[in-house]
C-alpha cells in the first residue's frame, strides 16, 4: 500500500516538476471554475501536500511537492484576485 502511494506521489511530482519547467507561455489559456469547484481543488491541493509531508519519500522530494503545491496554489489566488478587481472601462 505504501508503495502505491510512493508511486503515486512521485507520479505526481513528475507532472507537477514538468509543468513547471515547461513554462515558458506563447499563448495564455483563462480556465474558469465556479466557486464550488475552486475551493474544492484548492482543498485538494492542500491535502496531497499534507500526504506527502507525512510520506516516507526523501525530503527533497517533499520540498519539492511542497512548493509545487504553494506555487500553484499562490497562482490561484492570485488569478482570483485579479479577476475580482474591477476592469477598466475601454477607452474609445
């Protein structure tokens, strides 16, 4: 069972570390969530790095997950503020 989770996790970690490698945006894409479902992923993210801190894995594993997790939390917050501030009228 254990190990399961430590392949899962590094499976995780994998495609969290490619995504972030990855990034350097010729276009940008605005995904949209209800509320509901934000806060929903939000919480999930929360967990999967509370799963890994309690994992076995190596610490630099953890670190890594760690701040995989913050940064794309930080991104969600940050997209939500953003968009939650008021657009400027196009000026004609």
């Amino acid at each position: 069972m254990k190990s399961i989770k430590k392949i899962s996790l590094t499976a995780f970690a994998t495609l969290l570390f490619i995504a972030l490698v990855s990034f350097t945006a010729q276009q940008y894409y605005s995904l949209k969530f209800s509320e509901q479902a934000l806060n929903k992923h939000f919480q999930n993210l929360t967990v999967i790095k509370q799963i890994a801190e309690k994992s076995n894995m190596a610490h630099q594993e953890v670190l890594f997950i760690t701040a995989s997790v913050d940064s794309l939390q930080k991104d969600i917050i940050d997209q939500v503020r953003l968009q939650q501030q008021p657009q400027p009228a196009p000026k004609k």
